[in-house]
C-alpha cells in the first residue's frame, strides 16, 4: 500500500520538466502517521526499517497503544500512565499482548478481548518487577540476569 | 461442578506414569479390537499400541505443520479410514516426517536383559519380530520429543518398580527392613532398563532415593529439609517459572483480593511466604487501575531469617515499593523474620483496626499440621489469632493431595500417584534450567514427605475437604471465587503451551490438574463474626 511513493532522485532528467512533481509520502507526515496507526504488529516493525523518518515515527508509544486496545474499548486514561511507568506499550505489545492473543486466539472465546488484555498488563507487571531485580539488587538476590517469567509466552525454538 | 478441560483429545497418553492408562498389554481372544469394531474400525489387538503411537505423531505433525494441514484438507482422498494402522501411515507419509534421530538410552542391550526382554515380550505379543522391529523403530525417536514413546518393555518394567516400591513401603511400615534394603538393590538395578530421563522412571528413582533415605538415615531426615533459605527460594522460583501451578495460585488469590478490597482506601495484606514477592506486582498493578483510584497498600510479609545479615525481606520490599511509585500507589512494607510460622503474633504484624484485611497463605497452613491432634497444635492457634485479626478475606492455597495420613504406605501411596502426575505435567516444559531446578525443588517435597517423621515432616498435605472442616470448624466460612477468577485461571493455563491442565470449579473454589487430575486447590475464606460462633461451630 505505502509502495507507491518514488524516490526524488530517479526524478532528475529529461522527464522531471514535463511531469508535476509525484506524491512524496514523507512531505505529507500527518497521513503517514494515519497509516501506520492501522498497522499490525509485524508490519510496525517492518516499517521501521523503510527509513529514518518511519522509524521515528514507528517507535511512537501511541501507534502501539492502539495496537494493544485494537480490538477493545479505550481503557480509562489511568492506564496509559501505568503502562508508561512499566516500559511503555511498545514493550507490552511485543512481550505480552501479542503472544497472549496469539496464544489464546486458538481458542476463540470473543468475551475474553477485554481480559486478554488485562492478562497481558499483569505478566508485563511481573517482566518489570523481575527486571528491577536484575538492576538494582546487589547481585546476590536476583540469580539470574535476565527476567523470565514471560519465558513461557516464548514459541519454543527448533534449532 | 464447571469444568474447562484444555485437553485436545488424543489416543491414550504418553509416559509410563500411574495415572495414564496403559493401552492393553494383553491381546483379547479375537484379533479385531472388538470396541473399536463397534465404532467402524478394523484394528487387530495386537496393533493397538503401534497404532495408538502412530496416531500420536500424526498429531504431532498435524499440529506442526499447519500448513500442511490445510493441504491435506483440500486433497481430499480417502485411504480407507477403516484399516486404522494403513490410514494413519499413509497420513504419516503425506507429512513427510523426517527420520528420527537415534537415540541410544532406549535401546536395551539385548545380552544383559535377555530374560526380562522375552518374558515381557513372549507374554504381551503375539506377533514377537514385527513388535521387535516396530518398537525399534519408535524408541529412535529424539528425547526432545514431548509425546515420548514407551516400549512395551519399558512399560512392563516401570509396572514392576511401581509395585516393588509398594512392596518395599509395606515393609518399612512392617519394620521388615532386610527385605526393604534388598528391594531397594533390585529397584535400583531395574532403574537401569527403565528411561529415567522422563516418565516412570524418573519419578520412581525420587521415591527410591527417599524410601533409602529413610531406611539408612532414620527420620530425622535433616539433609532434605535443610536446604538454606536461599536455596529455596531460588528452586521456589525456577518451579514459578517452569510449571503454572504457583501462577494459578497467585493470579487467583489476587483476584479474590482485589474484589475484597473493593470500596475500601487502607488495605493491609499479610503474606505468610513473601519468597521473592511475586505474587504482588500484580495486585499492585490492579489497584492502580481499580475505578475509585488506588489505596493506600500496607504489605506484612513474613519469611525466614537471612542467615548472612542481609536483609532479604527489606530488599524485596524496597523492590514493590519501588514499583509501586512508578504505578502510583501509596504503599508501605514490613518484614517479619521468622523460622516457623508458628512462632508469629498478631502484635507483630501490626494491624490497624480500621483497615481492611486480606491474609494470604500460599501452601503454608500444611506445615502447622502437626502429627498429633492436640488442643493446642499450632494450626489452631495460628487460625484463632487470624479470626481475630478479622480479615475480609483469608485465601488459602494448598496442595490437592492426602499426605498426612498416620499409616506410611497410605501416605506413600498417594504421594506415588500426585508426583507422578505432576512430573508429568512438567515434562511439557520446554524452558531449561528452570525445569531441572523446578524438579528438585519438586524432588525435595518428595523427600520430606516420604524419609521423615515428627517435627521434621513439615509437607503434611492435606485436600480441600479436609481444609474445608477445619476451617469451618475455626469459625470461618467459604467465599465464592467468581467468575473473574475462573476466567482468568481459564485463561492463564491457555498460555502454557503444554494442553493438559485443566481448572475445575467445586463450590467455590477452584482447583488446578493436570488431565483432571487436581494438584492445587484454592479458597477464600472470611471470618464469621463471634456472636455466630456459638451457633457454627462443630
């Protein structure tokens, strides 16, 4: 969809004095942002890697807010300062929400969109926890250097 | 009585453990399976196994490769879905399933074991090369498959340790300790032909450490409980992490919690195990959330002394304090550092008269249980000074099983039968270390259960019923969980990969099992006010 857009360099030569300069989606950022506000997950990331300027807008907390209430009703504006305060929603989205829905979309129980979430903000609480343990302790508190308790959302690797 | 059952139905289960059901070892006098015959499927006795095998390595593939699936489903031809055994094969090959790698534990050198190879074999199978080679064939498959196969051979020989283990309990109970002590040299010489990596065997090998334990060591048995505080608390993390039976408990406590909590603005909870706090990250973070805002939290954990100095239980409650500014949520934290839970009075926890109480008890009122059921055991007392602290809600979590029964090969049996169902819940962890130290802390329980006696035996489960009478009888009175927290429960064991958890709801209260077999039951208890006492106690 967002292909379409040209490079100014292939413009220059005989053609660039006939035709009327192309739509250029970088000059227009308050579309690109509509746009990338309605992408899934995979596809944010992907964005991000297009160019300088998408990647800053990728990495915007507020795209991946929505990504996290997608499917739900807007949560009561207490949780954004939560979530901000835990890692910000980029993080709960990659680490919780998406393997949550992902897991529990096998199921397909529509009454539990509102939940899954909650869920998600749960486990991400604990992932926060445990990685103040990691920094902060002296060491002998914490034995492992890596937070895990989110381990078992991760798919299983056959190498 | 709810039930939401995970399970996806498969044919028959994998490891050798007491509480699948093994297909039939011995063929009937026909050679068509006559049940299976009734459904429309012609499979000859015989094959049962191969097939019930083969069955569950289509699964296997069909649940790996979903692409290939939907494949399969729009080339639809049939094979002949009667003759079991070609179907399932020809299914088999259109996955295209790669070789299985050799494994060399399963295959049994055929010199050393020949008797107990033919005796299994000539009296299980009929069609003895065909078995031979066929089960060849399935013990190459990799360890690191989840759905572990279990020869024929293997199986028998993990039905004969089951019941020397019986045996050798029954003799210890007697006091028959020479025959005992020449069990456990042949135990252990069958644990050889036996995969002890997974299944039976493994488990097996736990009991015939404790039951050796008990006989050699007397029941004292200090090495096994006398693992440090820190060692605990890290083997108490990695089975966390590993298996979802402490997640249940504490998502399901704090929902219980949470909905206790509601209307009220100073909350005080006490945590009889504080351990590394995990519980309580998440309680937080609900009641930074609850509609009305936050209250203000005043968190007692009680915990073991720091043998070193340190203060663990300080450390801790600096960390949730810490989060708890981040979230926004007043919140004050006191340790309390005692050895027994006994040794805890009410005037150290300090409790504000005007604030509402939650007690919160993660498998800890067991080890109040004393052998003898005397006026003044410290489960009463522990249970009276709770009533008087008045709390909206007491949540007790404990182990679904029946350890303290006063005949040892009671109790030995039931242990039997509960570690071996939870040891095969976590073989469908994949994460490692946590599932290697998740089954020492796992083969710890075992050891206390079964090697010690009196003062030392502190793993004195006991089930729900039970629980029930003597918290009713204490003058408390059940709470209904909710619908939240069999939701929640519901949802949370969706997210483990491994399907054969299963929640169940029984007045009440809601128990987690694996393949219905419940391992951890929890409850929510209030405090019936003492004009009722004189009516409602037994």
């Amino acid at each position: 969809m967002v292909e379409n857009h040209s490079r100014e360099d292939h413009e220059t030569g005989g053609e660039n004095k006939e035709k009327r300069p192309k739509f250029f989606i970088n000059d227009h950022v308050d579309i690109l942002i509509e746009i990338l506000e309605r992408l899934d997950g995979r596809s944010l990331c992907v964005a991000a890697s297009v160019c300088r300027l998408w990647c800053t807008i990728a990495r915007n907390d507020s795209l991946w807010e929505n990504l996290c209430f997608s499917h739900v009703s807007p949560p009561p504006s207490s949780v954004r300062s939560v979530v901000l305060a835990l890692g910000g929603y980029k993080r709960l989205y990659t680490g919780c929400v998406r393997p949550v829905r992902s897991r529990l979309g096998r199921v397909r129980r529509a009454s539990w969109a509102g939940d899954e979430v909650q869920l998600s903000l749960s486990l991400f609480c604990v992932d926060y926890y445990e990685r103040l343990g990691g920094s902060n302790s002296n060491g002998r508190l914490v034995e492992k250097s890596s937070p895990s308790s989110l381990m078992f959302l991760c798919k299983p690797v056959n190498v | 009585m709810l039930r939401y059952d995970s399970t996806s139905s498969s044919a028959g289960s994998s490891s050798g453990s007491l509480s699948s059901s093994s297909s039939s070892s011995k063929p009937p006098q026909q050679d068509i399976d006559g049940l299976l015959a009734g459904a429309g499927y012609k499979v000859r006795s015989s094959e049962l196994r191969q097939v019930a095998q083969r069955l569950e390595r289509l699964e296997t593939a069909m649940g790996n490769s979903p692409a290939d699936f939907s494949q399969l489903a729009s080339d639809a031809i049939l094979y002949n879905p009667s003759d079991l055994a070609c179907w399932v094969d020809s299914l088999l090959t259109e996955f295209a399933e790669p070789p299985p790698t050799c494994s060399s534990d399963f295959i049994v050198d055929p010199v050393n074991n020949q008797t107990v190879v033919n005796s299994a074999w000539t009296a299980a199978e009929p069609h003895t090369p065909q078995v031979h080679q066929n089960i060849t064939y399935d013990e190459q498959q990799s360890l690191d498959n989840q759905l572990t196969v279990v020869t024929a051979m293997e199986e028998d020989s993990g039905i004969r340790l089951v019941h020397m283990l019986m045996t050798c309990a029954e003799c210890v109970q007697s006091g028959d300790l020479s025959l005992a002590t020449s069990l456990i040299d042949d135990m252990q010489g069958l644990l050889t032909h036996v995969n002890t990596v997974c299944g039976i065997g493994k488990v097996a090998g736990h009991f015939i450490d404790a039951l050796s334990r008990r006989i050699f060591q007397g029941m004292g048995g200090g090495s096994v409980n006398g693992g440090s505080a820190f060692e605990n608390e890290i083997l108490y993390h990695h089975f966390y992490e590993a298996c979802p039976y402490l997640k249940f408990a504490h998502f399901t406590a704090n929902q219980a919690i949470l909905e206790a909590f509601d209307g009220h603005d100073c909350v005080h909870v006490v945590d009889f195990n504080l351990m590394h706090g995990l519980q309580w990250p998440a309680l937080i973070q609900a009641l930074a959330l609850r509609p009305g805002g936050p209250p203000l939290l005043r968190l007692t954990g009680i915990g073991p002394p720091s043998p070193d100095g340190r203060d663990s239980l300080r450390e801790i409650g600096l960390r949730l304090a810490e989060l708890a500014r981040s979230v926004n949520v007043r919140f004050a934290f006191r340790g309390v550092a005692a050895s027994r839970l006994e040794d805890v009075k009410p005037w150290m926890l300090q409790v504000n008269p005007k604030e509402a109480v939650a007690v919160n008890s993660i498998m800890q009122l067991h080890r109040l249980l004393g052998c003898e059921q005397t006026r003044d055991s410290p489960i009463d007392t522990v249970l009276s000074w709770i009533r008087g602290l008045n709390p909206k809600i007491m949540t007790v979590v404990e182990q679904e099983a029946n350890h303290n029964q006063p005949g040892f090969l009671d109790r030995f049996t039931e242990a039997l039968y509960y570690y071996s169902t939870m040891f095969d819940s976590l073989e469908a962890c994949r994460i490692q270390p946590e599932k290697a130290l998740a089954e020492i802390y796992i083969q710890r329980e075992i050891g206390n259960v079964v090697s010690c006696e009196g003062s030392a035996r502190v793993e004195r489960h006991e089930p729900l019923a039970k629980w029930r009478r003597r918290l009713s009888g204490a003058g408390f009175r059940a709470l209904r969980l909710g619908s939240n927290a069999f939701k929640q429960a519901s949802m949370l064991l969706t997210l483990f990969s491994a399907e054969g958890y299963s929640v169940e709801e029984n007045e009440g209260c809601l128990s987690l099992g694996w393949h219905s077999s419940p391992l951890i039951a929890a409850s929510a208890w209030q405090a019936v006010p003492a004009w009722d006492n004189h009516m409602s106690s037994s």
